[in-house]
C-alpha cells in the first residue's frame, strides 16, 4: 500500500521496478520520488475508490 504526498490517504498501488513509478487502482500515478510506502499503523484514510475497486477483485 503507498501513500501519495499530494493526497493525504493511503492508496492500494503497484510500482515499477524499472521506473519506480506507482500507479493506484483508483488511476492515480506516482512519479519515483513522490509516494512512499506506508506504514502498518498508518491513521491516514483509505482512498474509498481503491478500497471498493480491491473488495471487487479490479487489478491494474
């Protein structure tokens, strides 16, 4: 699960091995460098669209 530093909730996402960049499953895209991993025991909300798109079984 990453964190986007411009949105201020968790989002479900995948990354890049090669470019590092991140892509949530709500569509949005993280350059390398402008998300971080977040933590087990982060308080920051989930974004709802991830959430539900994940409970649904969507990939990106």
């Amino acid at each position: 699960m990453g964190q986007g530093k411009r949105t201020g909730m968790r989002h479900y996402a995948k990354t890049s091995w090669w470019s590092g960049r991140a892509r949530a499953l709500c569509g949005i895209t993280w350059d390398a460098g402008e998300w971080e991993d977040s933590s087990w025991f982060s308080t920051d909300p989930i974004c709802p669209t991830c959430k539900r798109l994940r409970k649904e079984g969507k990939r990106r």
